[in-house]
C-alpha cells in the first residue's frame, strides 16, 4: 500500500503543482469535466460480489485534460448522488481497476453500486477479470473517467467500411503460408 500510496501522492502533487502553474482562465472552461476517481482503503468484509472497505477510506479526484484540476472526495456526497436516486452512474456503471497491494494483483470489475455510511465505503461489483479482494487487503481502486462519453472520432474495423476485409487478407494469406499441417 506504500508504493500505491507514494505513486497517488507523487500523481497528485504533480497535478496540483500543474494545476497552479495554469493561467487561471485555462481553468475556467465550459466544456464538461471528466474525473477520475482513485479510492484507498481497507477491505473489512466480502461478500459475493460486494466489498465493503472500512476505517475511513480515502478518495482523491483528478480531471483530464485540459482542466488539470485535483482534489479530495467527500464520499458520502458523491456516492448518494452518483448511485442514488436518479443518479447518474447508476444507467452508465464505471468500469475499475482493483489494485491490490497486499498480493500485488490487479483485477478489473464494473462498480454497480457504491453507497458511504459511518466512514465505511461498500462496493457492488461485478468482477471482469482478475480475482476478487479478499478481507484485509489493502486497495487502491481506480474508477474509469465519469461522465462517459466515447469520442467521436474513435473508430473500429468493424464501425469502418472495407477496413475489416482490407485486414483479413494479409493475415489470411500469412496463415496459409506458414501452416505446420
């Protein structure tokens, strides 16, 4: 948890330090802010797939480009309006990387549902890849860019026209040059 620790502190004091070095009306943007989110803490209790991370957890927000913005979360605010009523994350659930620094994993999951009542964060999670945390383990959560939108100028092979076809024939006609059978 140092080496999280010490990289969270390093990343925050290097965007609080950019953020300050900003002219103040490259901080006074209309265009919407993308946070992310990074959440510390202590796994107290697991049960299927929710956690629930006790003794106070921490969670430091930071923006993209070009607002450099950071700062500390009040949970309690976030998580009721994010997952509560009508709240927003609740249609668009984030995606997270689970960072373990007791075993040193790294698991990705979808965060359903994240609620903050007497200084203990619990977690709803459905887990994509990795193992799920077990109690005690010590977190570093990183929660996907809020809102989401996709850029617009992201394409595939599969959104694009003939770039899929283009694709296949050179690795096809590699495949049939170095078949073993």
């Amino acid at each position: 948890m140092k080496l999280f620790r010490l990289a969270a502190a390093a990343a925050a004091g290097l965007l609080l330090t950019m953020t300050t070095a900003l002219p103040v009306q490259a901080q006074e943007s209309d265009a919407e802010v993308n946070w992310l989110m990074v959440v510390q803490g202590r796994v107290t209790d697991v049960a299927g797939e929710q956690m629930v991370l006790g003794v106070r957890p921490s969670a430091i927000v930071f923006s993209d480009r070009p607002e450099r913005l950071v700062g500390m979360l009040d949970l309690a605010s976030f998580t009721a309006s994010a997952w509560g009523s009508g709240g927003a994350l609740m249609s668009d659930p984030p995606n997270a990387s689970v960072i373990n620094e007791t075993d040193s994993s790294i698991a990705i999951i979808v965060v359903s549902d994240m609620s903050y009542a007497d200084g203990v964060l619990t977690i709803t999670f459905e887990l994509l890849s990795g193992d799920a945390p077990s109690v005690g383990d010590e977190l570093g959560i990183t929660i996907d860019a809020f809102p989401t939108a996709v850029n617009s100028q992201i394409t595939d092979a599969v959104t694009q026209a003939n770039v899929k076809v283009i694709g296949d024939a050179p690795a096809g006609a590699m495949g049939s040059l170095f078949d073993p059978g």
